[in-house]
C-alpha cells in the first residue's frame, strides 16, 4: 500500500469515527461554552487536528474520546481566554477570588446544569436548543440535523428535497440568530415544551430515516443514527409521557428498526420489504412497537380525537409487522391510513406511498395513473424512488422497455451506491423478462 493510499485509509477512518461521533461531542461542548455554532467550530477543530496528528502519531484505541477529549480541551482553552481578556479589559488585576467570582461560572453553569436539568442528557439538550422558537421550523430541523446527526449540507438537502444552498444558509444563520439571541442550552421547562416538540419529534424521525435508507455513500443503512434516534425518542416519550404523538413516533421507529437484520443480504445488498426473512425481524423491538402504538391509541381516544401523523406512520408499520407472511398482508386498511394521512398531512410522498399500497391492494393498473400524476410534481423531480415506483408498476403489468427506463433513471438519480446497484439489477430483470401475453 503506497503512502497516498495509505493516508487516504486513515482518513476515512477519521470520517467514520467522525461521523459516529460528532453529535455527542457537538452536544458535550455546547453544554460547556453555551454556544452550539462555538460548539461545533471547536469539535471541527478536534477533527481537524486528528486529520494532522493522526496519520504520522497513528490512530488511538479509542477515536471517539481522543476526539471528545481533544474538544473538551480547546472548549475550556476558551473559556479561559475569554475570562482573562475580561479581565484585562476590566482592569481586575491578579485577585483569583475575583475571577471566580466574576469568570468562575462559565465553568460552574455548565456542571450546575448537568447536575439539575431534569434529563442529564447533552444530546436531547442539543435538540431543544436547536429547536428554539427563535428559529424558523426549517432551520430548526436542519440545524439539528446538521449537529445531532453530523450530516452534511448536500444529504440534508436530499431529505427536504431543496435545494444545497438553501439549506447551508439555514444553518449558517441558525447558528447566528442562536448566538445572538442567547439562547440558554438547555432541555425547557414544561410549560416551553409543547411549542418546541412538534420540530423536536420531525428531527428525531429525519435522523431515523438517515439512518434507516442512507441518502449516500456505500451502504444502505446507518445503524447508529437509527440507534440514536431510537434512543432520543424512548427519552423523550418519558419526558412527555401524555403526548401520544412522542409514543406514536417511538411506536415507528421500533417497527421499523425490527427489520434491520432482514433489510441486507450477506453481501450488505438491499432486500425490499417483501422479500425480506421475517424470520429475521426483531421480535422484541416489535413489541416495544406495538406497545407505544396502543399508548399513542389509548391517549388519543381519551380525548376523542384521532391518531397524527406519527401515529398513523406506527399503524402502517404495524401492519406490516403483524402479517406474518407477505400476502397476510393487509393492504386495504393500509390505504385507508395512507387515506388518512394524506388529509392530515398533505405531500407527494405521502401520495406516492398511497399509490404503492393501492397498486397493492387493487392491483397496478389502479395505482400507475396516480404514480403518473406525481411525474409532473416540482418536489418529485430528483425522488428516486418516484421512477423506481413506476417501474416497478410498469414490470407488472408487462411493459417491460418503459420499465427499465424508469429503473435507469431512478438509478441515476440515487447517490446511495447500494440502491443504485438495486436498481440496475432490476432494470437488468426488465430487460431479460420474456414479454407477457395478455
């Protein structure tokens, strides 16, 4: 292995160190300097100082809290240097016990905090902040994205089907009207937490599905966002134990963690949802599913109303989850949830979902108009999954030469290699299936 390619394997392994930990250390700093744009300038600095030290001094047993500690480092370096040009500029002289008095709290604050706050948790911390009314609901989620998830501009730019740049200039200036505004690092009181959950629960679910279908790279599945979110939303369902909407999101992502095992072949191939081992699918994390589902249920019919957009979510996955073979499957009632959550939510995607469970439930001839009505949506334009859906329509019902041009084009148009490879292989199966006779 030559030296270029030597120094290329190292840091790829400082990304994936990197991107595995990125969000605890963002989180741990912020709760030190109370400033989430400070705090993740500083992390930067710890990456960008393993990315020097790394390669010629060697890669540390433990990456993860080389890095945090390195962080920690530059976040205290700070804070010094900020009390002592205080106290330059305020003409304190040498007395220590008028630096504590006056400086000390930089440092005291930050543990107070951590010892007080009712969830001793940076992570969730970083989300409320984040998630600060001061900020626009856009900015909240691609700030948190951004920090909680460590991903980068053009990803999270893929998961709100816009544009690159407007989603960086909705960081940058997130991080600026923080600052500005001053705004505390801390998990809200309970009179505060209402406003704020709706953007907190839309963030926690991004960063599932981050992690549960990978926007890009080389595999499908990022497993430790889907833990973490996974673990963010368990939190915070305690936290607001009479918000069915907190259990209805908890609800989704238990089901739909529970085929994680069956989601990949041995060779880390994407297996879609019907062809998929069930056998292989989490029985415990099901469960766990099931039970936040009939506490979503329980919570809303007590109050005579009917399950959000979450909720609605849960009860599809739960569909799905309770058939134990493919075609036990039952996908009448899946429309009518889609039916449901298309008046709750609007969004052609939500409409596009609905035609793949019509297709299902009445056959793809009911399902290709509407998937035709989609082609012409603005929002659509770089979906791949839209011209996956219609090929797949098309392959069913024998217009084999229009199908694998629809494979091809969703294979285009997907910057996760493992689902580009998917789709070529089922372009390639339209192209070699013998013509059916009707």
């Amino acid at each position: 292995m030559d030296s270029r390619t030597g120094r290329d394997e190292i840091d790829r392994r400082i990304a994936a160190v990197w991107r595995i930990e990125s969000a605890k250390i963002v989180a741990s700093v912020a709760r030190i300097v109370r400033d989430v744009g400070l705090a993740e300038e500083l992390a930067q600095d710890a990456l960008l100082a393993a990315l020097q030290t790394w390669p010629r001094d060697g890669i540390p047993a433990n990456g993860g809290a080389w890095l945090m500690t390195t962080a920690k480092n530059r976040a205290f370096d700070h804070l010094r240097q900020r009390a002592l040009h205080a106290r330059k500029e305020e003409e304190l002289g040498a007395d220590m016990a008028t630096l504590g008095e006056d400086h000390q709290p930089d440092f005291v604050d930050a543990l107070d905090a951590a010892r007080q706050d009712d969830i001793g948790d940076d992570l969730l911390r970083l989300i409320f902040t984040a998630c600060h009314p001061v900020l626009s609901t856009e900015a909240r989620v691609a700030l948190t994205l951004r920090l909680l998830g460590g991903l980068a501009t053009d990803e999270i730019a893929r998961a709100f089907l816009v544009p690159e740049p407007t989603i960086a200039q909705r960081i940058v200036r997130a991080k600026r009207s923080l600052t500005a505004a001053q705004v505390p690092f801390e998990v809200p009181r309970a009179d505060e937490r209402a406003e704020r959950l709706a953007s907190v629960l839309e963030v926690i679910y991004l960063v599932f599905n981050e992690g549960y279908s990978a926007t890009a790279g080389e595999d499908w599945m990022r497993p430790t966002l889907c833990e973490e979110a996974l673990r963010l939303g368990r939190i915070l369902a305690g936290l607001v134990p009479d918000e069915a909407e907190a259990h209805g999101l908890l609800a989704l992502m238990e089901i739909q963690a529970s085929r994680t095992a069956a989601r990949t072949d041995a060779q880390g191939r994407p297996v879609l949802l019907l062809d998929q081992d069930r056998s292989r699918w989490d029985q415990l994390l099901i469960r766990r599913g099931l039970a936040a589902l009939t506490t979503a249920q329980a919570l809303i019919a007590g109050r005579g109303m009917t399950l959000g957009n979450y909720g609605l979510q849960a009860a599809i996955a739960a569909c799905h989850a309770r058939a134990r073979k493919p075609e036990d499957t039952d996908w009448p009632l899946i429309v009518a949830l889609y039916d449901a959550l298309a008046e709750l939510r609007p969004s052609p995607v939500v409409e596009l979902n609905r035609a793949v469970a019509i297709g299902m439930a009445f056959g793809p001839a009911e399902a290709l108009p509407l998937v035709d009505e989609l082609m012409a949506v603005p929002a659509l334009k770089t979906y791949h999954w839209l011209p996956s859906v219609r090929g797949d329509l098309l392959l069913k019902l024998g217009r084999l030469a229009e199908a694998r041009i629809e494979f091809e084009n969703a294979a285009a148009l997907t910057r996760n290699e493992r689902e580009r490879q998917l789709l070529l292989a089922r372009a390639a199966e339209a192209a070699e299936a013998p013509p059916q006779r009707h």
